[in-house]
C-alpha cells in the first residue's frame, strides 16, 4: 500500500484528466472481488448480480424508497393482501422488455413459476420456497399464491424478486448471454463475459413514470478484479470510479489520495456472539447462565469498534438491525465489566479459568476475533479460534463441534426481522441455542399478516434471546466505499448501491 501511495503525487496529475474524460462519456467503471459466472439475479450467491443486476436491468413489482421504507408503485401499479396467502397486483400497461417486446402477466407468472420450483434449483431458495405459484386474472392482473402466510412476502417482492421475460431461461435452463439478458430495468446488457466483464447502458425506452427516475448515468462498466490493492491502484490512476469493501487498515491512507472520497457506512449486516447450548462431549460450561453472562460482561464492544472494526460501525444492542421490522429495542443488557465477569465465573466454579472453541467466517477481520479473545483471555476465558468458510462454519454448527461462533447475518437488505432470527432460532441446523419458546414465537410472526401480534411475537423472541445470552449481539458491519470525488454517490444500510442513482457532478 505505502507502494501504490508513493505514486499518488504522480497520479494526482493525470486522474484529473482521466476523471474529465469520464465526465464527458458520463460513464461509471466499478469493480469488485467477485467473478460472476453468471449475470441474472436468480443463479448467484453475489449481491453484484442479485441486487445489482437486478435493479439495473430488470425491475421487481413494486420499489421499496430506500430512504422512507414505503412501497411504490413500479412494475405493478397497485397491489392488496386478497387473503394470508394471497397477494394481488395489478400491473403497469405500456411497459416494454429491452427487445421491444411488451410486459405483461404472462410473464410475471413464468417469472414465478420458474423460480419457485425446486427443481430448478435457483441458488437462494429461502427467497422462494414461500411462494406456491403465480397466476394471471387478467392481461395486467396477476395473483401470487402462497404456500403459507409470510408477512414478509412484500420486502422480498420489493428487493429481490426481479421480474423476467417468458421464456427467460429457455429449454436449457439456461439465460442466453449472447443478446437474451432482456428486462424491463433502466439499463441493458450490451456485453457479459462471465468472470471477467460486463457493460450496460441506458435504455431510453425506460419507462417515465418509474420510482427509479431517470437514470444520469449513460453508461456502467464492470471488472472482476479480485486483488484489493491493484483496485485502489486503479482508482487512484483514474482506472476505475468506485469500489467497495475497501479493508479498513487500507481506507485511511487510501484517502489521503487526492480525488479519491473514502467514505465508510453502516451496514444492515450485524455481528454476534452466538453461544451453543447443547450437549457435548466432555461437558459444556456454556450450559451454565453465569458462564454466558460472564462472556457477555467481559466484551468491550464500543472499544472493539472504535479501535478495530472500524469507522462506519456502531454497537449493536439488540439481536437485529434497528429498521426490522419487530426489533425491539428496549431488551436486557449486558455491558462491559470485566470485574463481573470474573465474579460470575467463580460463582460457577471457574475461577481458574476455562478454554472455549471459536469459529468464525474466514471472509471476515481475524482482527475481530481476535479482540473479542483479548477480552476474554483477560478474565480467564482462552479461546481457539478457528476461521472457517462458511460452509464449514455451517458445517461445526450442524454437527456440535464448537462453543461460540463470531458470526454475521445481512438479511439480504430484508427490513424484518423474519430475515435474520428464523435463520437461527428456529431449531433448524444452524439453531445452537434450542429454545422452543423462542422458535415457537417465531413461527408464529411468521404465519400471520397481523402486525400487532407479530411485534408482540418478535418483542418477546428478542428480549429471552437476550435475557438468556443466547447471543450477545455485537456491532453492525460497515462497507468502506471509495471512488473518484467528482462522482455523487450515497450508501444505504442495505448494501445496494443503487447506481440509478449515481451521477457526476457538474
């Protein structure tokens, strides 16, 4: 890094120029770690394909205002709950796929139909297993039926649902990269080599009325460059115009760089200590309240933000991101005092310590884990820690192999909580606490669309996750975006970074 800065007094004179030049094109050129093999958003893990593809090229029903939270009109111009597993929208008329093509219900049920099937094995089937099947009423009137009420259905209708040409995936199951990746979105695809690049611009025959607007950006340029350091190389020679997830120990001196705007921002995606209360093999001290009070106490997490995690983070108080829908925040706490800790750890017959398996999410700081068994080691806690991909991590919880888990939960940009704590509460694989009353709770938010005995479900579920130190939620995970200073952008909680609404200045 000390490298690539040395050469920022050269490059300052010539990213002027470079910047200018894209100014004139009105063009962005981004770049993150990611190959893609895929660019549609259903056959991806990545969020440069999910969300970003698509929102850029295509469109979801309905647009969720990533300031206010309310639903607006997009592809459907109106939309009603018919029953609790029902939904009804009516579509947009005079829309038109990037071919020429006309939107309308048919393909709004293909779209539907295709993905939730389970034998076409898109990549996230939480995001469909819900839905039972679409179907037309009418040329503009579709109903999407439910295999059981999902209170959420509207925020994933809103964020990940994007809607697709009849036919889309063909008799292969396979979308056609060669002129076939047609939507309705803002932008259309005029290249895509998978794992190295893809080139969109704007479609002028994009609809006038839409949430979105009118897009400034007249073209949007992407490359898999997966090392970090030649990224910000290439920024800060005027190569690329944005990046994210820049490392934090690299974001300060990357912004002292001139024409380069650093710019780190909270996440929905939060940290948690989870803690296993199983059975194991030669006991399991977590089994005791006191130990799991004591790990709690012995944590200094606004430190651990301050001084490692890092700007654009914030502590976490309860077991989910502030705007979910049900998360309470008003729930027991457990705040930094080591004294305490090593009170209640004698009081369960620990004074001379004990040793605990960590695992974490090797995509992740090591740095985190390693403060939080700083902390720990200054009570008497050793910890193995153990960073594992995540299929791995998935993997040791499933089978009982560890003690704690530091770990983290995005939620998709998912504004409910039904996104974050059903994944880990409700006795599935990945359940290492077991409590009935807390999954019990869960179920039931989940199969209801009445929105006061959810937040009583979900106030509860919160409050015992903390109350019993089930986790001890830690603190929010920050993005660190950088890109040339002339270029407006504006991050939001859900990790979308929105490029229609992107431009350069004037």
């Amino acid at each position: 890094m000390r490298k690539l800065l040395s050469l920022a007094s050269v490059i300052a004179f010539a990213l002027g120029g470079v910047s200018y030049a894209q100014q004139a094109e009105n063009k962005l050129r981004w770049a993150s770690t990611v190959s893609l093999t895929a660019a549609d958003p259903y056959y991806n893990f990545h969020r440069e394909a999910m969300i970003l593809n698509g929102q850029l090229v295509w469109d979801t029903l309905i647009y969720r205002d990533p300031a206010t939270g309310d639903y607006q009109p997009l592809l459907a111009t109106s939309w009603k709950w018919v029953d609790d597993v029902t939904l009804e929208f009516t579509l947009r008329e005079g829309v038109k796929f990037h071919d020429g093509s006309d939107f309308n219900a048919a393909d709004v049920v293909y779209t539907y139909n295709y993905v939730s099937n389970p034998d076409n094995k898109i990549n996230v089937q939480s995001n469909v297993n819900w839905i039972k099947g679409a179907e037309a009423i009418g040329d503009h009137q579709v109903r999407l039926n439910l295999k059981a009420p999902f209170p959420p259905a509207l925020e994933y209708v809103a964020s990940l649902h994007a809607m697709l040409p009849e036919g889309f995936y063909g008799e292969n199951k396979a979308a056609n990269i060669n002129g076939g990746l047609i939507g309705t979105g803002p932008y259309k695809f005029d290249s895509f080599v998978p794992s190295t690049s893809m080139s969109l611009s704007k479609w002028e025959g994009y609809f006038g009325d839409s949430p979105k607007g009118n897009p400034a950006l007249a073209a949007i340029d992407y490359r898999a460059i997966p090392d970090v350091s030649t990224q910000m190389a290439e920024l800060m020679s005027g190569g690329l115009d944005w990046i994210w997830y820049v490392p934090a120990d690299q974001a300060e001196p990357l912004s002292s760089v001139p024409d380069v705007a650093v710019d780190p921002a909270e996440t929905m995606r939060i940290s948690f200590l989870s803690f296993n209360l199983r059975d194991m093999d030669g006991g399991n001290p977590l089994q005791d309240l006191r130990v799991r009070q004591a790990i709690a106490h012995a944590i200094d997490r606004a430190a651990i933000v301050n001084q490692v995690v890092g700007q654009g983070s914030n502590v976490v108080t309860s077991p989910c991101f502030r705007t979910q829908f049900g998360c309470t925040q008003d729930v027991p706490q457990y705040g930094y005092d080591p004294e305490k800790a090593k009170s209640l750890l004698k009081e369960a017959g620990f004074e001379s310590g004990l040793s605990l398996d960590l695992i974490s999410n090797s995509s992740r700081d090591r740095a985190w884990a390693e403060a939080v068994s700083g902390y720990l080691a200054s009570v008497g806690v050793k910890l193995n820690i153990q960073p594992l991909q995540y299929a791995a991590v998935s993997e040791r919880i499933a089978g009982n192999k560890t003690h704690l888990f530091l770990g983290d939960w995005g939620s998709y940009g998912i504004n409910d909580v039904s996104a974050l704590l059903n994944n880990f509460f409700t006795l599935g694989a990945d359940d290492m606490a077991r409590d009935e009353e807390i999954s019990n709770a869960l179920k039931t938010a989940a199969s209801t669309i009445d929105t006061k005995v959810r937040s009583e479900k979900y106030e509860f579920a919160t409050k015992r996750i903390n109350e019993l130190v089930l986790w001890q939620p830690m603190w929010t995970n920050p993005v660190t975006y950088a890109h040339n200073k002339n270029l407006e952008f504006n991050s939001f909680p859900d990790e979308n970074p929105r490029f229609f609404l992107v431009k350069w200045k004037q």
